[in-house]
C-alpha cells in the first residue's frame, strides 16, 4: 500500500517537501471491514484548508498522517455481508492506494449509472455541494439572475446547470476563452465572463442588467467585490469557497462593498455540504435523475499516476485543470 502523507503544514502553495510518500503492506480486513483498490482520488481545493492547522469545520490533517480524500475503488475483500468481492464503492479513504475501511464507511455505487470517476463529481460531494448551495442557501427562483464562479469547474458547472432547469437565468465567471465558450456553448449558461481579459465589474453590469439575485462564490477575492457591487435588491450571496485566498500568506482579501448587503436587504451565508449529510439521497437522486435523463453534464479531468498527487493537486490553483479533477491510481 502506497500513502501520501502530510509531512508539514505548507506556507502557501503546497510543496512536494510537505508530503510523505509511504509504502507498507496492505492489511488484511478484520470483521465487518472490507479491503478496497483505490482507483480514483478526488483532488479538492478543500484538501489545502484541511492541511492547515486551528479551527475549522472538520479537523486538520495531522502532521504524520495519511491525507484525507474523496476516493472511489473496488472491493478485493470483504468481511462485511453488504459488500462482495468487485463491488464498486467510494468513500473517504484517503490518498492512498489501498483502504481497509468499516463496511459502515464505504459507500456502493452504480457503474451502470455513470463510470467511478463520476462519483467523485456530479454524484459526489461537488454534486451535493452544487445541489444544496444553490437551492437551499440560495434559494434559487425561477426567473432570477444567477452567477457563479470557477464554473467550468465541479461544484460551479452543475450551479449553472440547476440553475438553469430551474429557470434562473446564469451567467459564469471562469478563467479563459475554452472554459467560456464551453458554459455557454455545451453546457447552456446564458453569458460568460472571462474574468483573466475582461472587466468583471462592467461585464456584470451588462450581462445582470436587473442585477444579481444569486451569487454562488466559489473564488472569492476580488471578484466577490465585484459581484457585491452588482447585487439586486433581496440578493443572495452563497459563500461556497473562497479558492483564490487559500494560499494567501499575508491574510485575505476582504471585501470592501459590504454595505451593498445593507442596501440591497440582501444577505451573504456560508454554508458546508456535510451538514446536508442526513440529506444526500434526496440530491443524489435529483442529480441521477437529471444525468439519465440527459438533461446534465459532467466533465472530469483524469491525470494518472498515484505518485503525481502532489503536483496534480496544484492545477486547481493555477486553473490548469478543466472539471473535476481527479487521479487515477
Ligand atoms: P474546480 O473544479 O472549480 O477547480 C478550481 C478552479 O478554481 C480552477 O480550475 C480555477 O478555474 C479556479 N481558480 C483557481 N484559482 C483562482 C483564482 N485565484 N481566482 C479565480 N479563480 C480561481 O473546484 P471545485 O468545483 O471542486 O471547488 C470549487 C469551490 O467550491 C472551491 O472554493 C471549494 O473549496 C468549494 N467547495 C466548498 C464546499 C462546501 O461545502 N462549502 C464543498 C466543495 C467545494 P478558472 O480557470 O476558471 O480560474
């Protein structure tokens, strides 16, 4: 078995000097557990938070220990009645190549439905994430202006894509012309804003004329300011991610135009996809529903190779990497 492990907490851009990779023997599954050969790791901008020591909404990884990830695999034993050999499942095993994990924490999935990788994204957390952010914190409504950003990415593709079955109007923010031309073009968002060669400010202005009623920030920085600027009256701003600010050295950027808030009676709410656990099914099916009808696309960007985690893991902070990102063993 092969783990990544944190070795130190980086100061900014994980380096490779902050990982550990470890070999040792695959263990055998004690009762009720089952033994599972990670196929696909989920590369989340979430893992640089984690990596981080203090306060949060989930504990820091430790310095020693094996790193947290989304992953999904097949059974190669099981001790466990509700899992066979060649079972598929995901569940969060780690960044390692194989998991013994309790049968109560391994999750089986439909490969009939969608291929694993999928798991990690549209039917996975991002998935969940874009489910419950839009509609529950952003309770989107049918005819309102909606914008997202990083959204040719896992959580914000499907926050246009939702929003649109639900008769929101959606404008996305992403970093280049391909990833553009693709929100608009293949996956029906109304408008896009290349926010590398365009003015955010003025192209919110023109393509939101009766302004934002939902903002689902994946970003923040800047562009959060922006978006505060251009809210409408009553509008919501989903505080999803703030991926721009996670390497920050010397503090965040805080946005300035707060007071919009006040203007517009409008409210900013963060909110994190685990506390919907009790509710994933309900998503899970909307989402299944949604892709077999075919009316929802998924795009994962696979790189291969377990020892490259490190460096994979850094496209989602250059925006090298085009959907979900995820490793193949
Ligand atoms: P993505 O697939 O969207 O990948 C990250 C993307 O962010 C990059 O491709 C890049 O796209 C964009 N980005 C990176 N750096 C910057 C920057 N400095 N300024 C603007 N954009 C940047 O990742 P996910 O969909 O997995 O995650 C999106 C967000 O959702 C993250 O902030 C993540 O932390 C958050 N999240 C929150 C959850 C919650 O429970 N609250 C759960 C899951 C995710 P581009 O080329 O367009 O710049």
């Amino acid at each position: 078995n092969r783990q990544f492990r944190l070795a130190e907490r980086p100061q900014g851009l994980p380096k490779q000097s902050d990982w550990e990779l470890v070999s040792e023997a695959v263990a055998e599954p004690g009762n009720d557990e089952i033994l599972v050969a990670v196929e696909y790791i989920s590369l989340d901008p979430a893992m640089r938070g984690w990596m981080n020591a203090g306060k949060s909404y989930i504990k820091p990884v430790e310095i020693g220990e094996l790193m947290r990830a989304g992953t999904a695999g097949t059974v190669l034993k099981s001790n466990h009645s509700d899992f066979a050999e060649g079972d598929k499942v995901s569940g969060n095993f780690g960044v390692q190549t194989h998991a013994v994990v309790a049968g109560k924490d391994a999750r089986k999935v439909d490969t009939n439905l969608a291929e694993l990788p999928a798991y990690l994204g549209v039917l996975g957390m991002p998935g969940m994430t874009a489910y419950f952010g839009l509609l529950d914190v952003g309770g989107v409504a049918e005819g309102e202006t909606v914008v997202v950003s990083a959204a040719s990415g896992a959580v914000g593709a499907l926050v246009g894509q939702i929003a649109k079955l639900k008769g929101a109007r959606v404008v996305g923010i992403a970093g280049s012309s391909e990833k553009c031309s693709y929100v608009t073009d293949e996956l029906g968002f109304d408008a896009a804003i290349d926010y590398k060669n365009e003015n955010v400010y003025k192209a919110m202005k023109e393509h939101c004329p009766k302004g934002i009623d939902v903002f689902f920030d994946n970003v923040g920085g800047e562009i959060l300011d922006f978006a505060l600027a251009n809210l409408a009256l009553k509008g919501r701003i989903v505080i999803c991610g703030a991926i721009s600010q996670y390497n920050a050295t010397e503090g965040m950027y805080a946005p300035k135009n707060y007071m919009s808030l006040l203007v517009n009676r409008a409210r900013m709410e963060g909110f994190v996809v685990f506390d919907y656990a009790d509710r994933y099914g309900e998503a899970a099916k909307a989402l299944a529903d949604w892709l077999s009808e075919g009316k929802i696309k998924h795009r994962e960007d696979i790189v291969e190779g377990f020892e490259n985690f490190p460096d994979t893991l850094l496209k989602l902070f250059e925006g090298s990497n085009f959907g979900k990102l995820v490793l193949k063993v």
